[in-house]
C-alpha cells in the first residue's frame, strides 16, 4: 500500500510518517504487483491456462489492473499535497480512470452473470466518460500563460491534429465499415465516438506538450502520453470490429487496453512527491522547450493528405467532393497558423526594436542623468570625509565613510554598465601605443595597495622587462580587476604573486593565491554578465559581476582571449593572450620608448602575449 509523503502541516499522531527509503520502497511493491498482475493477463491470452468462457475470464483479470491504475492516481494525488493543481490533475486522472473500471464491471457482468453482451450496452457511457475527464484533467496541469497568438495557434494545431487523425481512421477503418457493416445509428454512433475521444486527447496532450508545464510531472506526462497512443490503437480496432461484429470480450484487442491502463498505473506510481513550496510544481520558463511535440500537427496534416490520396487512387467508397473538403480544410488550418507565426514575428522584431532603443535611452540617462551629480556627490562626501569643513564626530565620520564606499560602488557599477554596453556594440574606443610591461604591473599594484593593506594580503612582485602593444589604461583596468579579484577571495595573511616571465617570444603575467578556487562546472559562465560563483558575493565582496565580462571585452577587442582555470585546492587562475607586434629585435629591447604610439597600420600582430592571473572571481 503506498503512503501519501509528509507535509509540515501534517497532524502528529501516534505513528511516525514514512521515511523516502520507504516510500520508495512501497513503490516498488506495487510497481511489482502490478507487473505480476500483467503478466498474468498476457499468459492467459498466449496460453490460455485458466478454465472457462474467454469472455468471462478477460473481463475478470482486466479488472484488478483497472484498479491498480485508479489507484496509482489517487496516491498520486496524495503525493501532490503541496501543489493544489497537481492535486486537482491526479484526481481528475482517478476519476476518469474509475469510470473505465466501471464500464468493465458493467462489461463482466453482462458476459459472466448475464452471458449476453449487447452493443452498445450500459458499459459504453462509462467508457465514454473517460475521454472528457481526463481532458478536463489536461486542462488542471499548470503551464506556462500563453499570448493570445500562442493561445489561438495551439488551438489551430489541435484542430489539424483531429482533422488529419480523423482523415486516417475514417477513409480506412470506420468509414467502410460504416457503409457496409449494417449497423444502427446508435451502434455507428458510439463506435466512432471512441477514436473521435482519442483524437481530441491526443490534441489536448500535444497543445500541452508545446507548453511549458511543472518540473515534477514531466515523467508522468510522458507515461500518460503513451498510455494515450496506445489507447488510440486499441479504440479504433474496437470501434473496427463491433462495426463489423468481429470482437468479442476477451479478444486480443483487450491486450492493449490491460497495457494502456499499466501504463496510466505506472504514471501514477512514478509521481514524485511535491510539498508545499517545491520549485518543481511551478512552471519554468526559462527551461528550453521541446521542439519535438511541435511537429505533431504537420506529421498530422502529412498523414490526412497522404490517406486522401491513396483514397483517391484506390477508388474509395467516397465521393471526390469530401475528399477536396478535407483537403481545403488542412489547407486553411495551415495556412492560418503560418499567418499566425508570421504576425508573431512580426510583432517580436518591433519589440525588439523598441527594447533597443530604451536601452540606448536607458544608457544616455545612465551616462548623464546619473553618473554627473554622483561625481559631485562622491567629491562633497570626500571634503566632508577629508576634515575640509572641520573634524567630524566619530558617529557622522563612520557614516560618512559607509556613503563614500557606497557612492564609489555606484559609480563603478555605473562605469562597469557603460563599458561593458559599448564592448556589445563595438563602440569602445582603444589607444595602443608601446608599454612597458613593468610598468603595467607598477601601477596596477598602486591602484589595488590600499585594498590589500586593508585586506592583509601581500602582494610580491618578480617581474621581467619587456615591452608591449596594447592601450595601457585598458590593461591595467583589466590587471586591476583580475589582481582586485585575488586580494578579495585570499585569506588574510596571505601572499598574492605577482609576475612576469618569458613564454614563447611573449610575455606571461602571473597573478597566485591560495584563494578558495572557481568549480569546474562554472570555469566559463564567470564570464557572463552578473554571474559570481556565489550569489552572496555581492554583499560580501562587494562585486558587481561584471569585471570578468569588462575584461574579456577588453582582451578580446585587443585580438586576445581569455579563460580560467582552477585546480582543486590551488586557487584560481585566469589566462589571456595579447598580440605583439612583429619585430626583430628581442623583448625588452625594443627602442621605442613606453608610451610612444605606433600607427596600427604599419603595425602586424601576429605574435600572442600571455597574461595569467590566479585568485578568486568578481
């Protein structure tokens, strides 16, 4: 028997709720005794060991697996306590799968209490329930809200889907049997209504697979869907055989449907349990959906056009004029949906035009409106702090410390957001000129000396000489950002290694620490605009996510690139490659002085320089 999982708001009692090992283990049980019960069915139709009528005893053994499926669904629906509509979806399931159960309680006792099985019979409006019902219960599963473009194309698709579904089942199975079999209105009636229940469930079930729906139903989704196919073969050879009084209770066909429903029965059974706030009976929009449901209505109006075809080819017992009916109705529903994507696509360019042009103005309000009177603040809030207007209290001077670091926060984060937009559109504008590589390092320790003092970390210096192309206030931006990222992410006491070495007619900058290291997994997302390796270093650190992003712009518009290592337990190190001219003479020994500009047409770049930095990540 399985257990519905424990809630928080769950009632103490005297027994302890069941631990996950034993649910699992429950599940298992049952996955078993269903799989036993299964089996029990499919020897008795290959080998036919119990005694008496086949139509007693079909009916008889189909039952139990009917019950295990209405049940598996109401346990799920137990296992959905935390989730209202999940709750609501496998209830409905249970329902529906009950009036099946019915219907064959009603069956056995007509061919083994009554001996005599009329068509239609009081059986048929329980099996008919089915089909709205677990409709209705399609309609319970959250999805994600849908335009009124994406609302009236999933109902376009479901509409090609039912109308080249139908073309097949009726040009080849119901329609001959229809005119030929000699059977009532009523007979004919239910007999087609059966496949026509499948097809709108299989439409119901593809508008939802081409939406997004919870994390923690997609197994079942994908059990229920097969049940569905597999129901949809068996109704239109049921439907095909009492049209033409070929079936019989007990028949082969009854195979598919002991299937179909172990199958619903497995969908319940591997229905995670999902409490009061679990992300995964929300809808994700993020998550990528699946192109592979969206196909369904052209392989349908593939099919129907194929069947009306062969129709045609093989003199088929309708006239020519329903046969350009049907194909003028695909035609329309196609036609129709590609009106719709093309509306849509339409309508998504002009919004893309327009969030590009807020952006800009968001930038030029940004690059005016905000960055001028915080400079005047950050210079009044500096006066206030320097003791121009007199000594401050020592509660207004920590005060006005915090709002000094604060407005240098907001500036940098402002410079950051700039830079990092003009890289985007290629705008950042680059003065190369020859520098001392020294030099770069120099001044970059300069900028970072008071934050490692503050920090306790030491920085040593072992530098080579040598010199390079590159726009000296872009690179020591970027070894600034790199060295700042290993002072911040290094425990006090400890020493950053700075240097520079020779690699390959090149120069390798070196930044080490003992730092707490980037993982593997996340070695090229700290890249990404906003991205940190914990969401909490942005309060801590200080960060704003964008150095790493600034600096691979930085590198790459030098012809450079840039990635990151990380070795377990050894810190972080960060690598770039900058271009240096192609010259005869060693490096260190080139005549031109530091800063001396060399126009960049008379310039070759076809060497690398290598830059490596170790420590943390901003």
């Amino acid at each position: 028997m399985l257990e519905a999982c424990p809630t928080e708001n769950a009632t103490p009692c005297s027994q302890s709720p069941p631990s996950p090992s034993r649910l699992r283990t429950r599940r298992a049980r049952a996955a078993l005794i269903l799989a036993g019960l299964l089996v029990i069915y499919l020897s008795w139709q290959l080998l036919h060991w119990i005694p008496g009528e086949r139509e007693g005893v079909g009916d008889l053994l189909i039952l139990p697996i009917d019950a295990a499926a209405a049940t598996a669904a109401w346990w799920a629906s137990r296992r959905c306590s935390g989730a209202p509509r999940l709750r609501s979806f496998w209830r409905l399931m249970a329902l529906a799968l009950s009036a099946e159960a019915l219907g064959d309680v009603i069956q056995a006792i007509y061919d083994v209490g009554l001996r005599h099985s009329p068509y239609p019979s009081l059986a048929d409006p329980f099996y008919l329930a089915f089909y709205p019902l677990l409709l209705l219960a399609l309609v319970r599963v959250p999805v994600a809200v849908a335009t009124p473009t994406k609302l009236q194309k999933t109902i376009l698709d479901g509409a090609t889907i039912v109308v080249g579904g139908g073309a097949v089942v009726w040009y080849f199975l119901l329609g001959p049997a229809a005119v030929d079999g000699g059977q009532s209105t009523l007979a004919m009636t239910v007999s087609m209504a059966f496949p026509a229940g499948d097809l709108f469930l299989l439409a119901g079930l593809a508008a939802l697979l081409l939406r997004q729906s919870p994390e923690a139903l997609k197994l079942p989704l994908r059990l229920i869907t097969a049940a569905v196919l597999l129901g949809i073969v068996a109704d239109i050879l049921y439907g095909y055989g009492q049209l033409h009084g070929t079936y019989r209770a007990g028949d082969w066909i009854d195979t598919l449907y002991a299937l179909e429903f172990a199958i619903f029965a497995l969908a319940g059974l591997s229905q995670r349990c999902v409490a009061m706030g679990d992300h995964g009976a929300t809808v994700d929009t993020t998550r990528q959906l699946s192109t592979r449901a969206s196909w369904l209505p052209y392989i349908s109006v593939a099919i129907g056009l194929g069947v009306l075809l062969s129709v045609e080819r093989a003199n088929a017992f309708f006239p020519n004029v329903s046969l350009v009916l049907i194909v003028i109705v695909l035609t329309i529903l196609v036609a129709l949906r590609q009106y719709l994507a093309q509306r849509e696509l339409v309508q998504m360019q002009a919004a893309l035009r327009k969030s590009e042009r807020l952006k800009d103005e968001f930038l030029s309000v940004v690059g005016h409106e905000l960055r001028t009177p915080l400079t005047s603040i950050r210079g009044s809030l500096g006066l206030l702090e320097g003791g121009v207007l007199g000594e401050l209290p020592q509660d207004a001077a920590n005060m006005v410390a915090v709002a000094v670091i604060n407005t240098d926060r907001l500036v940098r984060l402002i410079n950051d957001i700039l830079d990092i937009e003009r890289m985007a559109v290629g705008r950042l504008s680059l003065d190369p000129a020859w520098v001392d590589a020294t030099e770069l390092v120099n001044q970059s320790i300069q900028v970072v000396q008071a934050m490692s003092d503050a920090a306790g970390v030491t920085i040593r210096i072992d530098v080579q000489p040598g010199t390079v192309f590159a726009d000296a206030d872009r690179i020591i931006q970027t070894l600034v950002n790199l060295i700042g990222n290993a002072i911040k992410f290094s425990p006090q006491g400890s020493v950053v290694t700075v240097t520079v070495t020779r690699d390959n007619d090149g120069a390798l900058f070196s930044v080490r620490d003992t730092g707490r290291g980037i993982p593997a997994d996340r070695l090229e997302s700290v890249f990404e605009r906003f991205r940190q390796v914990d969401a909490s270093d942005s309060r801590e650190k200080g960060g704003t996510g964008l150095g790493l992003p600034i600096a691979r712009g930085i590198v790459e518009q030098h012809g450079g690139r840039i990635w990151a290592e990380s070795p377990p337990g050894e810190g972080s190190t960060l690598h770039f490659t900058l271009p240096l001219a192609n010259e005869s003479k060693p490096l260190g020994d080139l005549s031109q002085g530091a800063g001396e500009a060399i126009p960049p047409v008379q310039t070759r770049l076809d060497t690398e320089f290598r830059v490596t930095v170790s420590g943390g990540v901003q």
